[in-house]
C-alpha cells in the first residue's frame, strides 16, 4: 500500500515519522510497519526505511514479512552473505513462502548465477497464485542470458494475465527487435489490439515496426490509432512526425512536431526536427530560430550545434560554420563525422594545417573511406610534407588496393622526391587500374607536366 497526502492513509506514516522526532516510542502494528517500510524503500529513503525495520522487529520480532524488509536491505548494501543467512533461517520457519525464493533469486541474480536464479523463481511459481510479477523476473533473467525467445515468452505470459502492463509490452517488442522479427511482432501487435484496441501504447509500438520495415502507410496509420486512443500522447506524435518527413510531407511534419511542444515541455530533438523541415522547405530564418531554440533546450545536445554549422555552410559562411562545429566537437570529439565538417570547414578558408589535422583525426577514429586518404594526402602534398603524404596514401593502399587515384599519388609523390624507380612503378599501376584518372598528375604535379619519361609513361598503351 502506498501513502497518499491527499487522505487518511497516511497518519501511520504522520505518527511514525512524529515519534522520530519526539523519541516517544508509539506502538504500531506488523501492516503498518511494513507500508511505512515500503513507501520509505519506494522514495528511495533507505537511512528511514531501515529505522522503521529495526523499531518494527522490536515491536514484531517474529514477523516474517519485516525480516524480508531486511533481507531486501540487505540486498541493496550488497550484503549478500548476510542476507542468505536470514533466508536461510525464514526458509526453516515458512518453506512455502514465495518471496524467501523471489529473495533468493534476487542475490543469485546479483551473483551473476542467472540460470540458477530461474530455476529458484520457477518454484516460487508453484507457491503463489500471483504470479506476473515472477514471470517478469524470470523473463529479465534470461534477458541478462540473452536468451531472448524465452525471455518473450514468460514476458507474455504477464501481458496474458495483465493488458495493462505496458513495461511487459515493452518488453516482449524488445525481443522481437533483437531477434529481427518484425514481421512476427507485427503479428503479435496486431492479435493483441484485437482485444485491447484502444491501448495507445499497442499502436505506437506496431507504428514502430511498420516504419522499421518502411512501410510508411501503415506505420502512419499506427500513430494515428494511437492518437485517437490518447490525443496527449506525446511519443506518437513524434513517430507520427517521423513518418511525414520521410513522406517529404514536411508542414504535416511541422505541425506533428509542434503538437508536442503544447502537450509537454519542448524536448529538443521535437524543436530539432521542426528547423529541418523549415529549412527544406526553403524557409531558412525560420530553420535557424528553431535551430538556436534546440540548443538552447539542450546546450549538449552535438546534433544541435551540427544542425547550425551546416546550415551555415550551405550558405558560405564559413567563418560561423567553425564556430559553431567546434562547439559540438568540444561536446563530442570523438565523433568521426564532426572531424570532416571540421576539416572540410577549414578547407574552404583555406586554414590547411587545421583541415589535414581535421581528416587525420576522422582517420584516427576509423574513418578509412577513400575520400579521407586523399583529401588528407592532397592537403599534405599542399602544406609541403610530400613525405608524409608518401605515408599516408601507403596506408590507404592497404584498405584501397590497385586504385588508380591513389597510385598516380604515389608516382607523383615518388618522382618529386627523384625516387624515380617507384615512381614509374605506381604510375603504371595507375595506367593499368584505370587511365581515365591519369590527369591527377597534370592537376598536382604540373612540374612533371614536360617531364619526358612521365610523358611517355602516359602516352604507353596497355
């Protein structure tokens, strides 16, 4: 039972906490102690809760339920020898008590003996005639095993007893995702709304997997039912958002979007989304604003500060575009795409040393795709390493073997430096992968336009 400041249930706990500051010691009876105990141990009041388990054994010392308090106590200091103990000594009073099992399986589960955690909450099963909330303990155990059509099944099994519990629904939609069985929790979805048909939580979740398989009608539809179901249910609307965007439906999008900043306090990937579709909608004053309200909802939020710099960088305004990428660097630096708007932000001002640290940093993350090597190898060839650049484009051989654009590189590279042998080598890799690309050394290495032996290379057919 839990306490309500709106009526008379909560004198016990009014007379308790009363006592505690008198010292006068009042007498209450076991029930009472014990939803003294559970509502200190919901508000997360453990120093109370066991006060009120030590003034209760005084008063109840041979009541079982109060030294289960002590054990769950026990549990959450990670006491556990202690706490076995004194289920130990329950078991010999009550074998047949199901929450000295639940108790058990509780420091099993801590002890990372899942499986054996399972077997004791199966014999709590045969104790009880309540038995969801055991399910859905087993059903989180073989979620820890990754046993993941187990863990639905007995997640069902709660669903089947209660409609209304929607962390079991939850639940069992995990397990299909997991499993990529989208096709089979549509099915489920769709039998449980048969008999539950205004459950918004059912819909929303059906929406989901209509827009994993996208299928877009469908998963519109969801969000709508969901809607009628419960017109303040902020989590549709934003799915129901989602989908119109990617219907390039982008003022419905808007207006989804919008719903929920009435409904609730404005969440910033809602304001986020808004800025996206007025700025395909070509309204960009009204993109920045939103932009801007997003991250002022959300100082931390990278994709805020990601959002504005590109806007910026559409519209040449570099300087601003850095400005703002560096703030979402400084939120996540280790976020391989905000190092190449960086780089190619420094690029366009013409900062070099600043865009190669930029690609080498994406590089460094392990972002091994082919524009980064060469847009990193040409900045070096640029700032004066040829050496370096040497390096780098060896590296990206080794993930990009037998590419052309690479191997002129090279042979350029390697005659700038008279290191002549190789440099024939690479070029005629380069002319054997593809000749189409062998204007690369007219464009970076124009002193070796009127070189006669490059000029032959380049002339010699296959």
């Amino acid at each position: 039972m839990e306490f309500n400041e709106n009526d008379n249930t909560n004198l016990p706990l009014s007379k308790f906490e009363s006592m505690l500051k008198t010292n006068n010691v009042l007498f209450f009876d076991a029930e009472e102690f014990e939803n003294i105990i559970h509502h200190y141990l919901n508000q997360g009041k453990i120093a109370l809760a066991k006060k009120a388990i030590k003034l209760g054994l005084q008063q109840h010392p041979s009541s079982i339920n109060l030294k289960l308090f002590k054990v769950e106590i026990y549990v959450f200091e990670n006491n556990l020898e202690l706490a076995n103990e004194l289920l130990n000594e329950l078991y010999d009073i009550e074998p047949h008590n199901e929450e000295i099992f639940i108790q058990k399986a509780n420091i099993l589960s801590k002890q990372d003996n899942h499986e054996k955690a399972i077997d004791v909450l199966k014999q709590a099963l045969e104790l009880t005639d309540d038995t969801i909330d055991i399910y859905s303990l087993i059903g989180m155990e073989y979620l820890f095993l990754d046993e993941f059509e187990n863990a639905k099944f007995n997640f069902i099994k709660c669903i089947e007893q209660d409609a209304d519990d929607y962390s079991a629904l939850y639940n069992i939609i995990y397990c299909f995702d997991f499993l990529e069985q989208h096709h089979e929790a549509i099915d489920y979805l769709n039998t449980f709304l048969d008999n539950n048909p205004y459950s918004e939580v059912a819909w929303h979740q059906l929406g989901k997997q209509y827009l994993t398989l996208d299928l877009h009608k469908k998963a519109l539809a969801a969000f709508d039912f969901a809607i009628i179901s419960d017109d303040r249910f902020v989590g549709a609307y934003l799915e129901r958002g989602k989908v119109l965007e990617k219907q390039q439906k982008y003022p419905e999008a808007i207006e989804s979007y919008s719903t929920t900043l009435k409904l609730d306090d404005p969440t910033s990937f809602a304001l986020l989304r808004i800025g996206s579709c007025y700025e395909k909608l070509g309204n960009k004053e009204l993109a920045l604003q939103y932009y801007y309200k997003t991250v002022h909802e959300d100082p931390l939020l990278d994709k805020g500060w990601t959002a504005i710099t590109k806007f910026y960088y559409k519209s040449k305004n570099y300087q601003k575009a850095l400005y703002y990428i560096n703030k979402a660097i400084n939120i996540d630096a280790e976020n391989v795409n905000h190092w190449k708007l960086y780089a190619k932000i420094n690029h366009r001002l013409n900062f070099y040393e600043e865009a190669e640290r930029g690609y080498k940093k994406a590089l460094e993350l392990g972002n091994f795709e082919l524009d980064t090597w060469i847009a990193r190898g040409d900045l070096l060839l640029k700032i004066g390493e040829p050496e370096a650049a040497i390096f780098n484009f060896e590296q990206a051989l080794e993930f990009y073997p037998e590419n052309a654009e690479i191997e002129y590189r090279l042979g350029g590279l390697y005659y700038s430096l008279l290191q002549k042998d190789k440099g024939v080598f690479h070029i005629k890799n380069g002319l054997r992968n593809n000749r189409d690309y062998s204007f690369i050394i007219d464009e970076l290495f124009p002193d070796l336009v009127n070189n006669i032996q490059v000029k032959a290379l380049l002339k010699t057919k296959s």
